[in-house]
C-alpha cells in the first residue's frame, strides 16, 4: 500500500471558496432586502446584511493580501540588508 498525499492546488481551492460565497450572498440577498413587517424579519434580515458585510470583508481582505512571490522578493531583501 502507498501512503497518498491529497494536493490541492490553492488557485483551485481559493476558487471554490469564492464560488462558494457567492452562492451564500445569492441566498442571503433575498432575505436581507425583502420587505420586513415583523421584528423577526428586521432582525433576520440585519443578521443576513451583516453575514454579507462579513464576506465583502473576507473579499477586501484576500484582494489585499500580497502576492507570495512579492512576500519571498521582500524577505530576500531584507536579508541582504543585514
């Protein structure tokens, strides 16, 4: 028997990741921007904008995060300044 290792390549899993948020604020958008007549609608509704703030945040986040190679480029610089 051979000990298989799972690879995943992390463009495909951050890929499924982003896929899969998207389909989080499709579900949620409907909730969140549909009219409210009772406090649990208002309170369900708030819930769900937040949810889709959290992963607008999550969105900022990755798309300001430094590339790995730019990370490595400034760590070798830094050690030749030392």
């Amino acid at each position: 028997m051979t000990n298989k290792v799972l690879f995943l390549e992390m463009g495909h899993v951050l890929g499924t990741l982003g896929l899969f948020l998207m389909l989080v604020i499709a579900r949620l958008a409907h909730v969140a921007y549909e009219p409210q007549q009772t406090t649990a609608d208002r309170l369900t509704s708030l819930l769900a904008r937040r949810v889709i703030d959290g992963i607008a945040a999550i969105g900022w986040v990755a798309d300001h995060l430094p590339a790995p190679s730019a990370l490595h480029d400034a760590a070798h610089v830094l050690q030749r300044a030392r």
